[in-house]
C-alpha cells in the first residue's frame, strides 16, 4: 500500500490560503478590500515566495481599486501570518488576480454556442451516454 505524498510547499500553501482568508475577512479595515475570495495559493519550492490569487465581484473601476488596497495590505497580511504561523521564513505576499473563473465561464459559453449550432445545422443532438465515432446499426 503506497502513502500519497504532499510537497510541504502545498501543504503551508493550504494553510496560508486558509490564513490569508481569515485575515482578509476579519482584520482588514479596509473599505476597498470588503468583498475579496481566496481562491488559492502557489508557494515557490523554497516557501520565499506566496502568490495569493484572488477573485471579486466588482466592476473594473472597483476591482483596480480592491487590488490597490490589497498592495497596501500586503505588508499587515505578512505581519499577521507571521503571528499565526511558524516558519523560519515568512513568504512574501504577492496578490494576484484569479482569472481561472472567467476562462472556465467562457469554455462553458463557448460549448454552449456550439452545442446551439449543432441542432440548427439539422444535426440531432446525442444522449449523454452516446459517441458519434460508432457506427450506428
């Protein structure tokens, strides 16, 4: 029986995300950082480095606005992390925007458009559990 095995880079990444969350929803002041999703971290091998990505619901104006009081926080976060964790090195926090929503809204629009023209052009559409590649009898 093999054990699956975790780099510690995703296991501190796992608890900073969950850290960072809890920061940003309870210790931050800010009226511009007020409706901001962690949606993950990636930690560089070393754990020198934190890319917290992030996602909010707000127009343009307003989300450069979020990502502008996030830089500010950036130096509080880090202070706080390092009061709730124990590393030698505390990370350097670097906010980032999550766009991997946005490109999965878009596949699913996409998929969608062609699924429409599939049963315009006359094609019927298939069931779930049928592949076009076998020969029908």
């Amino acid at each position: 029986m093999s054990k699956t095995t975790y780099k510690r880079a995703d296991r501190v990444a796992d608890q900073i995300r969950m850290e960072v969350a809890d920061i940003l929803m309870r210790k931050i002041k800010d009226p511009r950082v007020h409706s901001v999703t962690v949606t993950g971290v990636e930690l560089t091998a070393d754990l020198r480095i934190a890319h917290v990505f992030v996602t909010t619901m707000e127009t343009e104006q307003a989300e450069r606005d979020t990502f502008a009081g996030l830089s500010k926080a950036c130096g509080f976060v880090r202070a706080e992390l390092g009061r709730r964790l124990t590393l030698r090195y505390l990370p350097e926090v670097i906010f980032k925007k999550d766009v991997s929503g946005l490109r999965g809204d878009r596949i699913m629009r996409l998929l969608d458009g062609l699924h429409k023209d599939g049963k315009q052009d006359g094609v019927p559409a298939l069931p779930e559990n049928q592949d076009r590649t076998t020969p029908e009898s």
